[in-house]
C-alpha cells in the first residue's frame, strides 16, 4: 500500500504532511526526529537513530578516505 503524499511550502522551505496512521506506523508524533536514508530506490525514512547517524558519518568519512584502495577492491 502506499499513500500519496503532497510537498507544501513553508516560508523558505518545504514540508511534506504524513497521515495520523503514518505517524502511528513510525512511532512519532510531533516534534519527534525522522531520518531520510539514500538507498539505491530512493529514500528511505526512519525514526531518527543516533548510533545509525554516527555509522553513516563514519562509513561516510571512511569511504572518502579510502576512495582508491576500495576502487582498485571493487575490480
């Protein structure tokens, strides 16, 4: 199932409004934090975690770090 949701300006910026049942479904309410995760389909949205935040920063920064070696790996 999925639900069709609709972006909406606010001031300078751009907001998206979930469902009562959406909130439910994630487990948040107002004023709670949600994460946006790139995968290869898109994004993905999650109740903000902050262990995966600091993961992806680390993995992020080990990536960089490492570009080469990790290309010459992936032939």
């Amino acid at each position: 199932m999925s639900d069709r949701l609709k972006v909406r300006p606010i001031g300078n910026s751009a907001c998206v409004v979930l469902s009562k049942e959406m909130l439910s479904e994630l487990g948040v309410g107002i004023g709670d934090e949600l994460q946006a995760v790139r995968t290869a389909k898109g994004y993905e949205l999650s109740v903000f975690d902050a262990e995966l935040d600091d993961a992806l920063k680390w993995i992020e920064k080990g990536a960089k770090r490492y570009r080469n070696t990790l290309r010459a790996l992936a032939k």
